[in-house]
C-alpha cells in the first residue's frame, strides 16, 4: 500500500537535538514497530539526493534519510575526504558514533523496529555504513552499499563481526571515483568478516543502473 504521508524535514526542535543530525523521513501506514531502512548519503550530498532510492525500500517501511555533519563546499560529508584517500575504521569514528546515536533515537521518536534496521549507503555513505556495521555488531539487521567502498582495516581485526550479516554490494566496472580494485577489496574484506555477500557488478560509472535499482529492490524485498 502506498504511504500517504509526505516526506517531513527535521532540522530544528527537540527530535533534531535527540537525533544529532538533520534528517527527512516518510512514515509508512499501519501499526508499528516499523522495519526502517536509513539512507546515507555521499560526500557532498544532503539528505534529499538519496530519495531517488525510496522506491527500492518495501511498503509499509519507515523510511529516514540523515544529512551528514560535516559541511563540506555548501553541502555535507560524513568525512572530509580527498578523492585519492580511502581512510582506514579509525578515521571513520565520528561519522560511525554521529549515525549510532541517530539510529539509537528512532525507535523512541518514530516506532522504528530495533531489530529490523537496514541501512543504504552511496558512495561515501556506503563505506560510512560498512565502518558502523564493522565496528557496532548487531545494531543493523544488513547494509546494502552502493558505489562504495569499504574503510581500510586488518582483515583478521574484523574477521567475524558481520557473522552473517545481509549484505548487498553494487558496484560499476567503469566507475572512475571508486576503482574496481577498490571495490574488489571492500567484497573480500566483507567476506572475512563473515557477511552473507550480494555482489553486482554492472557496466557503468559511479551510479546505479536500472538492473541494480531492480536487484536492490529485490534483495530489500527479501528481507520482508
């Protein structure tokens, strides 16, 4: 069933001083607790260009998107970060606590399930994802990445923590900002750590085709 709520912005009043970022969500129809996906988006972005991907979430979902913290050339970044570098767990910290302390409050603020919080990273967002899942077992229930990477880390530091973890990787075979040696090494490290692996490769750049919107929708809907 569609929602017939409009998307609402947060950015000021009590539930953007309790969530720690400002953010936009969709509340679906029907009884909560709602299974909740949590769109992250990529350096320089806000929290309005990952709403292109709200219809590869399931309905009724709760549906949330935050705007990363940092202000970064009039828009913002989980992490100010050069096109070269690919910061290892440690450099991701503050963007890691800045999002568990979001995810922690949706529960109290919009009946987010605790138990069913699925996260969806672009870019920046996804490695942004992929370093809470390493580095916070068991607070999300799977992370699809798309057109990410994974932060440097020692694989066997995180052999383990995503025992079994849904995870849902795109990447593009031509894409220029994140290299295919790159991506190759966020799927293996992933691997080790014990996520149950989605891996799609498609013949683009740094975006998603229409075969990976249909893929991602189909892996989301597999977690109904």
């Amino acid at each position: 069933m569609e929602s017939t709520n409009p998307p609402q912005l947060v950015q000021t009043g009590p539930e953007w001083f309790e969530a720690g970022l400002a953010y936009r969500y969709q509340m679906p129809s029907g009884p909560g607790p709602y299974p909740t996906a949590v769109l992250i988006h990529g350096r320089m972005g806000n929290e309005d260009v990952m709403w292109v991907f709200r219809k590869t979430v399931p309905r009724p979902w709760l549906v949330v998107a935050p705007r990363a913290p940092l202000a970064d050339h009039d828009l913002f970044s989980w992490l100010i970060q050069s096109p070269s570098e690919w910061p290892d767990l440690v450099t991701f910290k503050p963007a890691v606590d800045a999002l568990a302390r979001f995810l922690h409050a949706l529960p109290r603020l919009y009946n987010a399930d605790p138990d069913r919080i699925y996260l969806m990273g672009f870019s920046q967002g996804a490695a942004t994802a992929f370093a809470l899942a390493l580095t916070r077992p068991g607070l999300v229930r799977g992370v699809a990445g798309l057109v990410g990477f994974a932060p440097d880390a020692v694989a066997d530091e995180v052999a383990g923590r995503l025992d079994g973890l849904p995870v849902f990787m795109a990447v593009g075979s031509e894409d220029e900002t994140i290299p295919s040696a790159r991506s190759q090494h966020a799927a293996g490290l992933l691997r080790h750590a014990g996520a149950d692996l989605e891996y799609h490769e498609y013949p683009t750049g740094h975006k998603l085709t229409a075969d990976g919107i249909k893929d991602l929708r189909h892996w989301f809907n597999q977690r109904v």
